[in-house]
C-alpha cells in the first residue's frame, strides 16, 4: 500500500512536471518588447527570447525549453538560464551565490509556480518562484511591464529557511542575454564637472564591468545607467538599441560578458564588492531594480520611452510642474549675510524666478560653517550670518513675492562638529586609524536607526518651524571613507547596502510626512542620479560645471535617461560665454539662475526676464514634450534638439554653435516629430532688447514634412552662439 502510495504520488509530480514544462512559457509583453522564459524538461527557467513582440502567440512554441546551447560542451549546456546560481554547471558569472549554513557554496534553482497580475490596464507583472531542491533557499523573479512605455523593470527576492543563517556573495537583480554578431558599449564616466562622458566600446570575449565602490557619492565616476547597440553602435534613431538603469543610491555594478560562443550576458545589480550579506532563515533580500527599454529605432525612441515612464510613474511628482529658481552659491559661495540674502530675493523677484534658494553656509555656531571645513551636522542658523534665524529669511521671501528653498547635506558631518564631539559612534570611521577626508567630512552611519531619526529631524524639524519652506537642496559631497560602523560590529560587509537601505527609510518617512516637497538631489554636482532617488526627488543637480560648452554634453548625456524636467540647469558665471549662449543652454532643462543679477546691465536683465517669460511659457513642451537629440555635440563643432509636445502642436527648437571650423559648410538641421501634414510658423524667441533675428528662415510657414525632409539654417560660423526657435501649428 506504501509502495503505492509512494508510486502514485512519483507519477502526480510527473504529471506535475510535465504540466509546468508543457505550459511553462512565460511570456512578459509590453506593446514593443517580449521577454520570453521557458521551463525546461529538466525544471530549470531559461531566457528563450528578448526582442520586438512578436504578433503570434502560436509562434511560442517555436521556442525550444532549453536554448542556445553554443558550441556543443563548451558552454553552459543548458543555455541561457534566467537567474543562474554559482557553483554548478554555469562557467560564467551567475547571478546568485550563497554559502549555506554548512558551507557548502552550490546552489541550482528549478521552477515552482509563477503568476502574473495586471495592476491596471498598461502595467503588468509576472513574477516566477525558484527553488532549490536541495538546500531551502528560494527566489522570487519580478518583471514588471509598461506596455505603452515599452519599459520592464525587473527585480529579485532572495529568502531561505535554512537552520542557521546562510551568506549571499551574489545577488543580482537582473541577468539578461544577447546574441549578435557584434555588441558596443556605451558608458558615461568621468568625475567632478565633466560627468557622464559617453565612450562607446566594442565588447569582446571576457568581462567588462562598470561599478562603483564609493558608497554615498556614488556615481562620481560613472553612472549607474549604460546604453547597448547590437550589430552596430547605438545612433539615435535606427538600430536595436537596450537602455539599461539600476535604482540604486549607492554600489552599483553591472556585469557584460561575452562567452565563448558569442552570446553576451548582462548582469545589473549592487555591486557585491565587500558586501558579504548575512540573511537569516526568513528574512527577505530584496534587491533594486533594473529598469530596461529595446528600441528597434535607436536610442532616441528608447529615451523618450524612458522619459515617459519616469514622469508617468517613478519620478516624484512626474507630472507635475516646476519651479524656476536663483540660487546663491555660484554668487556668495559662503560669504553672506542676512542682508545680502534679503537682496538677493529682491533679485529672484525681479528676475520673474518663482523661488529663492539659499545653499551651503547658513548654519553652525560653535563651529561656524564660514567654509567646507566645519560645522556640517549642526543644522543651527548662525547667529553672526544670520541673527534672525530662517525666520527672517522666509519672512523676506514671502514680502518679496518668491518662495524659499534651502540646501542641507545632512548625511554628512565635518569633525569639526557639535554633532561629531556628541556622536562619534554615528559616524562611519576606523576608530583606530588615521582618518583619510574627503572634502573635510565624513559620512553618517545611516545603517543605525537613532542615526536615521536624527537625518529624519533635520528636514522635520525645518519644516515644523518654518512650514513655508518650499524647497529642499539635498546635497552628498563624500563618498564613503574609512569603511567601518560602530553599529553593525562585526557584520560590517553589510554596511553598504545597509547604509543605502537606511536613506531610503529616512526618505520614505519624508515623502509620507511631506509628499508634494519639492526637492532637489545633488553630490558635488552629478554624483548621484538614479531612478530610486528619484522617487523622493523631483530633480538633480547634473554638475557643478555649468560652462554652457561642456553643459551641452553633460546634458546630452543624462537626457538619454532622465527627463529634462529633472535636469536643472542654471545660468551662472562659469566659461564667461556670452549671457544668451548660456542661458538659451539652461532653457533646454529646469531652468534657474546663480548669478548676481547687479553684475548685469539692463538690457541683459531684460533679456533674462524675456527668457522667465519664454521658459514659462514653454514649459509644458520643454519639460513635458518628447525630445528628439537632432545633432549631438560628440559629431560636430554644433549641437541641436527640440521638444515636441505630445499632440505635434507646439515644438521648439534649441541649435548651438559651439567653435565652428574656418570656412565650415553648414547644414540645414532636419526636425524630427512634426506632423508632416501640418503647417508650423518658426518664430525666434530669446533674443537681447533690440537685436534683430539673424534666422533666415524667421516668421516664415513651413509644412511639417518639409522641416523634417529640408530642414532650418540654424546654426552660424560663430562661436558659442544660438538660436532657440518656436514652432507652433497654424
Ligand atoms: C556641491 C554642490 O554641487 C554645489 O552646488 C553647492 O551646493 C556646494 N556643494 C555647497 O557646498
């Protein structure tokens, strides 16, 4: 009778089996893209596809359960497995490693059950649980759809009911595989004010990683996001094309790989690098995201998709307007006063700007924050800068007739503290060791809860004293040194994670208590940008170089990811360009001002009032429209993009001569997104009192076929000087 039993319950696991291996096709769709995964005879989930959508669901079983097998042995036998784990059969990077609770480091994961959801009518998510047999531990794939957007963000749950706790030494969000002839990389690195550069590599047979182990300031030296052509390098409007991003604040690394068959994998996650994590039996390891489009159109269509989703439903108040401001730091650095700052706003509200913002230098008294080396952490107004406290300040504001924004760094601390004498155990630092500085400062443990509400009580208590606040600069200025908390003792490998984990819980607890708070994410300039920040941001600072020249590249390269309405761009003294080459750069992002509007004759204070009124005007196209990058400043002495507001009604045009050659040939800039059948008035707008229009073609009705097949003489043999133009239907 056992042995029946037994029988029986052998042939209904087949059954089982075999009914999960025969409908075992899991197919995650958006209106563009397919993501195909099979269950395979063996009970493994393998990648089949990742491509256009294809029209035909019958064509799914075309797909064999187990794919790409390479050249006979000498791969990976089983093919391209969803979310391999270390240790067996796979000889390239897996996406999961963990050490049991007895040591031992294999790991293999075989299909359980999956289910897919629809959360309203564009967006879908289908999750698949893995498990492996041998040892209790569990993975929980997430993807999840965007089908108009054609977006797929993608995410892992580790868990296990081991006896003891178990080690993670991988624990990737996403692994994803490619085939084609050739792959080109394109990357965006550099460092203080010159971020994101892009550089394009062909990857061959190995590993190429872009990471970061800097910890708070992150992505000071790359950028957590990373473009692929296949077949040919990226272009910006024919080719396949995957934009590729992880939402996280902290380590990230990104693993391509090509294998001994040509196939390339691509693993997305936190970097694991000296981040050991310890889980315990039914604790949950959840991982960030990877948020990925494909275009078969280049990487223009692929950003615009991404820009539509993020503003639809990542970014903090997406849809929502902005506000244009002037900042003080460019102007005053920390040489001010209440004087000085009350006539400053006097400055924002005859500029037109909707908002003052006073940054670094405004707080601290037993160690007066009066330059970089003291005073961080001891958010006090300082009573010789600042007798009457903020509330004179808001109160300035408000009389003259602008809101008020102020900056804080409050993840920091300099030695020279209140904060750092009281809590010298809130700060990560060797305490046995010389200390090594960056910038002066030092980063706070926010892997410790009391250091959390601490963080928590800056922005609150600002808030409840000062309620009119409408405005916060957030800024990071140092990676993280000296590695080591004095809260996590001796689980200190997970100290980075920890530490990002922590920000976030302090972020979250802001966005419930404040939910509309505009705020601004900065790091030393653009040394933190990603789309989980950015649930809590409204917008980033992109660099601390705002010479237009190198402005133009540094916001070419984050407008392939980001929205422009979350890149502020400010008009400020840096390169000495002329002041409507400047601004007309700024007006491409989130417009706003760091100057001293007195070192301004009238007629340039005009122009920038002119430019207010323009930008306002504008902003529902320049920060809702779709952007299509025309003439990209890495090709030519010239540059060239415009916005496109979603019914093809409104359009407008920026083109900028950065250092033309002698004698150049110019070429009519073709537009791009008009409707051909309509007929569009180009108008120049953005020019100084009294300058007459330089634009051959200004006033003048055009078809939107012949603008996009002939093109606008819109660039000129001089150096650093623009046009922006307005296109508006007839
Ligand atoms: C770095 C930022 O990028 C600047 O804009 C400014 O806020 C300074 N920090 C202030 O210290």
């Amino acid at each position: 009778m056992k042995r029946q039993l037994v029988l029986f319950l052998f042939l209904c696991g087949g059954l089982l089996k075999l009914y999960a291996v025969d409908k075992g096709v899991l197919r995650i769709s958006t209106d563009a893209t397919d993501l195909i995964l099979r269950v395979a005879a063996n009970g493994r989930l393998y990648q089949s596809y990742l491509g256009p959508r294809l029209l035909n669901e019958s064509d799914m079983q075309h797909f064999p359960a187990s794919t790409r097998s390479g050249s006979g042995e000498s791969i990976s036998k089983q093919g391209w497995e969803a979310y391999p784990a270390s240790g067996m059969e796979d000889y390239f990077e897996p996406a999961l490693g963990v050490i049991h609770h007895d040591g031992n480091m294999t790991t293999l994961l075989k299909y359980i059950s999956s289910g897919t959801r629809e959360i309203n009518e564009n967006v879908s998510e289908t999750w698949v649980q893995l498990r492996d047999e041998v040892y209790p531990v569990e993975v929980k794939l997430y993807y999840r759809a965007f089908h108009k957007e054609n977006v797929i963000k993608t995410w892992t749950e580790i868990s296990h009911k081991e006896k003891k706790p178990v080690t993670l030494f991988r624990y990737a969000s996403a692994m994803l595989y490619f085939e084609s002839p050739h792959y080109y990389l394109t990357e965006f690195s550099g460092d203080w004010a010159k971020e994101v550069g892009m550089s394009v590599q062909e990857l061959q047979f190995g590993k190429k990683i872009i990471d970061t182990k800097l910890g708070s300031r992150a992505a000071m030296h790359v950028s957590p996001f990373f473009q692929l052509g296949f077949g040919q390098p990226v272009t910006e409007t024919q080719g396949t094309v995957l934009l590729g991003t992880l939402g996280w604040t902290g380590n990230f690394r990104f693993t391509f790989e090509v294998d001994n068959a040509g196939n390339l994998r691509v693993i997305s996650g936190i970097n694991p690098y000296a981040s050991h994590y310890e889980l315990k039996p039914g604790e949950l390891f959840k991982t960030p995201e990877f948020i990925f489009t494909l275009s078969e159109k280049g990487c223009g269509e692929a950003s615009r998709n991404l820009h539509d989703w993020a503003r639809c439903y990542q970014i903090k108040d997406g849809m929502a307007d902005r506000l244009t401001l002037l900042n003080n730091w460019e102007s005053t650095g920390f040489d001010f006063n209440e004087e000085k700052l009350l006539a400053l706003m006097q400055q924002a509200k005859h500029l037109g700007v909707d908002l003052f913002l006073l940054d670094d230098g405004w707080f601290g008294n037993n160690y007066p924050r009066n330059n970089d080396k003291a005073g961080l952490g001891d958010w006090e107004p300082m009573h010789d800068k600042l007798p009457d406290g903020i509330g004179a300040l808001v109160n300035g504001a408000e009389k003259a007739g602008v809101k008020f924004g102020i900056w804080i760094e409050p993840e920091m601390v300099n030695p020279k503290s209140d904060l750092f004498q009281k809590h010298p155990d809130w700060v990560i630092h060797q305490p046995d060791r010389e200390a090594y500085y960056f910038r002066n400062q030092l980063v706070l443990d926010l892997s410790n809860p009391k250091v959390q509400d601490y963080v928590y009580g800056i922005v609150d208590k600002l808030m409840t004293e000062h309620p009119e606040i409408a405005f916060f600069k957030w800024d990071c200025n140092s990676p993280i040194t000296n590695i080591y908390s004095p809260y996590l003792k001796e689980k200190q490998s997970q100290l980075y994670v920890d530490h990002v984990r922590g920000i976030y819980r302090v972020l979250e607890r802001i966005q419930v208590k404040y939910p509309h708070l505009p705020m601004m994410l900065c790091a030393g300039g653009g040394g933190r940008c990603d789309y989980e920040a950015l649930k809590y941001f409204t917008e980033f600072w992109p660099s601390d170089n705002t010479d237009p020249v190198e402005r133009l590249f540094i916001q070419w390269g984050f407008s392939q990811f980001f929205p422009s309405k979350t890149l502020c761009a400010h008009v400020t003294g840096w390169g000495k360009q002329p002041l409507k080459f400047r601004t007309d750069v700024a007006m491409m992002g989130k417009l706003g001002f760091d100057i001293n509007i007195t070192d301004l004759n009238d007629a340039e204070q005009a122009f920038c009032r002119g430019a207010v009124v323009n930008f306002n005007r504008l902003k529902p196209v320049i920060l809702g429209g779709d952007l299509f990058r025309l003439v990209s400043p890495y090709e030519a002495e010239h540059a060239a993009l415009m916005y496109v507001s979603k019914e093809k009604k409104k359009a407008v045009l920026y083109a900028y001569t950065i250092h033309p050659r002698f004698g150049e040939k110019l070429f009519p800039v073709r537009l791009q997104g008009l409707d051909p059948g309509c007929r569009y008035k180009v108008e120049e707008i953005n020019l100084m009192p009294g300058q007459k229009s330089k634009f051959s073609e200004n006033g003048k009705v055009f078809s939107g076929d012949y603008l996009m097949k002939v093109g606008l003489p819109v660039f000129t043999t001089q150096s650093t000087t623009s046009h922006i133009i307005e296109i508006t239907s007839e």
